[in-house]
C-alpha cells in the first residue's frame, strides 16, 4: 500500500462540489461575505448532505 486515501474523500468531494453549484453570480452579488457563508454552509447541509436538491 503506498498511499493510503482518507476516508472522507467522499464528502468532500460532496462538499466542493456544492460550494461550485452555489457559487454562481446570483449569489455573489446578493449577500454579503458573512450571509454568503451563512448561506452556502446551509445549502451545503440541506441540498448536499441531505440529498434535497
């Protein structure tokens, strides 16, 4: 075994691909730089984590 893969490669790879999904001009321009965490850490949980997209 030459490189051993951490386990949560899976999530966050889930987890990239949703800040890239909620990253869209839309959303840059409409919140701040605190609301936009706020924002992307939700829809990370409901949509990504979740499965509600």
């Amino acid at each position: 075994m030459d490189k051993a893969e951490p386990r949560n490669v899976g999530i966050k790879l889930l987890i990239k691909n949703g800040k890239k999904k909620f990253r869209i001009a839309e959303n840059l321009s409409f919140y701040s730089k605190k609301d936009y965490k706020k924002a992307e850490k939700k829809y990370i949980k409901t949509c990504v984590l979740g499965g509600r997209c």
